[in-house]
C-alpha cells in the first residue's frame, strides 16, 4: 500500500535535497522575533514552533 500511495519515495528525494542544500539554509529562523521567544521562554508549556509555508520555501 504505502508503495502505492507514495511511488516517489519521498525519503530518496528527501536525502538527495538535504546533501544538496545552500551553506546557511534554514538558519534564517534562529533571527526570527517568533523563534526567538520561544526559544527563550521560561515556560516550557508549548514545546513545539509551528513552521508553515509553501512547499520549497526552506522549512524543512
């Protein structure tokens, strides 16, 4: 099933961009006011930061 849903194998394509990705991508959200304070808070009640955004913008 899961061949049939997924034929692309998204985990091949997946370690193919990670070995090829620019020196430096992604670290534009440690700048971010948004990470920052969370990152920072005393209050560790809410231990996940949601990223969304279009697909190839840079979260992953």
């Amino acid at each position: 099933v899961l061949q049939w849903l997924s034929p692309l194998v998204p985990q091949k394509r997946h370690q193919h961009l990670c070995n090829n990705r620019y020196d430096g991508m992604g670290e534009w959200i440690f700048e971010r006011d948004e990470f920052v304070k969370w990152r920072t808070e005393e209050d560790r009640s809410h231990p996940v930061i949601f990223c969304e955004g279009d697909p190839g913008v840079g979260k992953t």
